[in-house]
C-alpha cells in the first residue's frame, strides 16, 4: 500500500476494519457477535437463510467509490487530506489469495469465542468455517477488476455470495462470468435530481449507468433484489414512492428491502439522528410502497428496521439457518445494524 494512503488506513483500523492486502478490508459485524452469544442473527438469516456468525463482511474496493453518499458511514480520502483517486482501483491483489486472505482474517477476529462461556462449541466450529461472503460493507465492489474471478473463488469454496452495488458499473455487470449468489443495488434516490443531491456522483452519467444496471437486472438467474435505505425527511414522501415504482417496474427485481438509514460514522456530520426511521414507519412507507408496485409485504425484521417485498410466496433461502424463518419471533429495535461502531469518529 502506498504510503500517502496510509492515514486512511489507520483510522480504518481504528474503526476495527481489518485489511486483507492491499484494498480489500474484512470486519466483524455486530451480529456475529450477537449470532455467538445469543444465537440471534440479523434479516439475512430471517428472510434468506444466511446466519451471522457464518457471514464475512468485506470488500475489496476499500478506499473507491463512484458516489460521494450524504449517508454513507465512510470515511473519505479529502476528510484526511489523503491524496487518492476514488474512482480508479489502481492496485489488484490475486483472487485466490484474497479469498485464503479473508478466512484467515475471518477466523481471527472470532478466535476469541472459543472456551467463551456464552458460546456454545458447535456454533464456534460453524463460526470456523464460513459458508457465505457479503461483498459491501464500504466502498464499490464492481471497481475490482477480478470481480467474477474472486466469486468463482468463492463458490469454489462451497460458499455463497451477496454482491452489493449501487448499480454504476453496468459494464461489469453485464459481463461477470460468474453470477454473485444474490445481487443487490442499493438506492437512496428516484430520480436525476435526487441523485445529484444525495448520491454526489463523482463519475458523469451515474444515474444514467444506474438505470442501465436497473434495466439488465431481469436478465440475472440469480435473485435480485433493489434495497431502498429510507432517510427520513428526504425519500419518503409520496413523489420519491412513485419514483421508486417505476425503477421497480424497471429493474423487475425478487425482492424489494426498504431498510432505514443508520446514523453512524462519518454520515454523523452530514445528517441527523432525526433522519434515522423507526421501524412502525420503515413499515408504514412499505404498505405505501407496496401499494403502488404490486409487491406484497413478505416479512420484517424490526431489530434491523427492514421490510420486505416480494410477489414470491416465501422468500428464497440460501442458506440453512434460522429454520423458523420469517416467523423467529425478535426483541425490540434500538441496535445498530451497520458494520460500524458508532463510538469510534475519526
């Protein structure tokens, strides 16, 4: 890594990231954490079978990003002073090494579990052996140029995947020789306007690109899904809803996830905790939502303040944990469900 970028590493790490050559970073999330001590787990494995403890959050694009979110928990290059080039992952390390990389880094950060009186020893031996990796957690994934080789990495494992985007790279996309398990794309916006405002594309045509990822989106064999983060105050009201079923209508996808906004990192400083929804209200532009496209409300995971839509009968699982599914009942919200500690600022 060169050295000029090393003042965004270091708060990184002090952000309990943890990094895997030179631009891929692993963390703990906090379900891992609560899938261990308490055995619950977070709306992966409700609605999809995927169970925490099992889960590596990473990302290979650790510093890069197209867009420049107001809610995005990230720290940037410019908060430092750091000299970098967000739109252009220079560096690349190797797929295989990088997958070897991230169980090493995953089994780690839970190899204080084992002997711990809360952790009963079979789920730490799951803990040992992953079965799942969830590409977000900061940064653009597609900006890897070895994208579909480190999913076919992956799946040569035995594992599955989640790709979360925000739907820039269209052209990488349409060319993956290797399908992700699960891809997400993440929006705030519904239109140009809203883009520019809240998204601060750092590339032209961003939205343009978005809505041709949005288009391509019927023709993945895997499931899809559009995640709309709710910020209240900025794309709840009824104009930004018909905005988000027509790019619903457009992308066609599985699924549907309507998830709040969580006011961690360095998003702190752009917005409030006020844009923060609850989840009687996550749940109450969902009936609204789901009204205007014809998706059906499926399930909901309060802790994680997260519905979801989908004309399926029962949502695709992936994974075999939480077998009570949609029905395991859960405590109330209040939890930060965000690969972040929100006490840790730059």
């Amino acid at each position: 890594m060169p050295e000029k970028w090393l003042p965004l590493a270091e708060v990184m790490v002090k952000q309990k990231y943890h990094f895997a050559g030179r631009h891929t970073v692993v963390k703990k999330c906090y379900w891992t954490h609560k899938a261990l001590t308490e055995d619950r787990h977070c709306y992966k494995c409700k609605f999809y079978g995927i169970e925490s403890h099992r889960d590596i959050q990473m990302s290979p694009a650790a510093f890069w990003c197209w867009n420049a979110c107001l809610h995005c928990w990230r720290i940037r290059p410019q908060d430092l002073g750091v000299d970098l080039d967000e739109t252009k992952l220079t560096i690349v390390d190797d797929p295989k090494w990088l997958v070897d990389e991230l169980i090493r880094i995953h089994r780690r950060l839970i190899s204080g579990y084992k002997g711990h009186p809360k952790v009963d020893p079979k789920k730490f031996w799951e803990a040992w052996n992953p079965v799942h990796v969830t590409l977000s957690l900061t940064g653009e994934p597609t900006l890897y140029p070895m994208l579909s080789d480190l999913l076919k990495e992956v799946h040569r494992r035995g594992m599955t995947s989640f790709l979360v985007t925000r739907g820039v790279r269209p052209d990488i996309l349409a060319n993956l020789e290797e399908e992700p398990s699960q891809l997400y794309v993440s929006l705030e916006a519904w239109d140009k306007k809203s883009y520019n405002y809240f998204t601060r594309p750092l590339v032209p045509r961003a939205w343009e690109l978005t809505l041709e990822t949005l288009e391509m989106m019927p023709s993945f064999t895997s499931p899809t899904v559009i995640r709309i983060t709710l910020v209240s105050g900025f794309n709840d009201t009824d104009e930004a809803l018909k905005g988000f079923a027509k790019l619903i209508n457009l992308a066609q996808p599985t699924y549907v996830e309507i998830k709040s906004y969580m006011w961690v990192g360095a998003s702190r400083m752009r917005l409030s905790k006020a844009n923060m929804a609850e989840h009687e209200y996550v749940r109450k532009v969902s009936e609204r939502l789901s009204e205007l496209t014809g998706y059906p409300i499926l399930g909901e995971s309060r802790a994680s303040r997260v519905v979801l839509l989908s004309r399926l009968e029962k949502p695709i699982r992936l994974g075999k944990g939480c077998p009570e599914g949609l029905n395991t009942p859960e405590p109330e919200e209040g939890e930060y469900d965000a690969p972040y500690d929100p006490d840790i600022m730059p």
